[in-house]
C-alpha cells in the first residue's frame, strides 16, 4: 500500500482491506524511481499545467485530451487528475489506475500543444500588447 498519494486522486475504495484486489499490482509492477532527466521532464511539465490551468480554466477548459497510441481513442483528463498523475511520478515513478472522465464534454478540453500556442500567443501579446504580433 503507497503511503504517499498526491492530493486530487479520490480515495482509494480498498483501503485498509487485506483482500485488495490491486494490491497484486504493486508487486507485479514496482515503479521505477525517475532518473534527473525524467524527473526535470516532470517538474517542467507540473509548471506548464499550472500555466495553462490558469490560463485556461476561466475560459471553461476543463483540461487535457490525449490520444492514446494503445487504444486509439481520447482521453480527457482534468487538471487536478494530471496534476496528481505528474506528482504521483515523482513520488514513486508510477501512475495509479484512474477513472475516465464520466461523459465528458469534448470541446471542454485541450491538447499540450493547444496549450503550449495559448500560452505563447498569451506571453507575446503581454510583452508586446495588442494583437500579439510583432510590428
């Protein structure tokens, strides 16, 4: 049983329980600690989400799409599931099995490079104001 869980993940339904069905899962696939390269990775990538989060959340984006290259088919995950997902990394080199997101909205949500462009476009028209293009 993990006794460090980043904030954001619901609690976990088996907890205490001797007869825990995923507590085979521990055993079978310990995580790996990250190595500086991954975990620099990581903590850039936690700084981006709370970027774009701040960015993005007024606007009615819940958070990011991703495809998945197994299964071939989006992923919607909120910004406080990422979040938990990137520190939960750091912790212990491993991501929890999470839910879905229940019917999620598409259009609620973003890709990184959706992201990325946003906060470029945002931080140019900050520095040069206006359309956000240089003259």
């Amino acid at each position: 049983m993990r006794d460090h869980l980043p904030p954001g993940l619901p609690p976990d339904p088996f907890a205490g329980d001797p007869s825990d069905p995923s507590a085979a899962l521990d055993e079978l696939e310990p995580g790996q600690p990250l190595d500086l390269q991954e975990r620099l990775a990581v903590e850039e990538d936690l700084a981006d989400l709370a970027v774009y989060e701040a960015l993005l959340a007024d606007r009615g984006i819940r958070g990011l799409v991703v495809s998945c290259e197994d299964c071939k088919q989006d992923h919607y995950h909120d910004w406080d599931m990422l979040r938990a997902n990137l520190l939960q990394l750091l912790v212990d080199g491993t991501v929890r099995p999470h839910e879905p997101a229940y019917d999620p909205t598409p259009e609620a949500y973003v890709t990184w490079d959706y992201c990325r462009g946003y906060a470029d476009a945002s931080m140019n028209e900050a520095l040069h104001g206006g359309d956000g293009f240089d003259s």
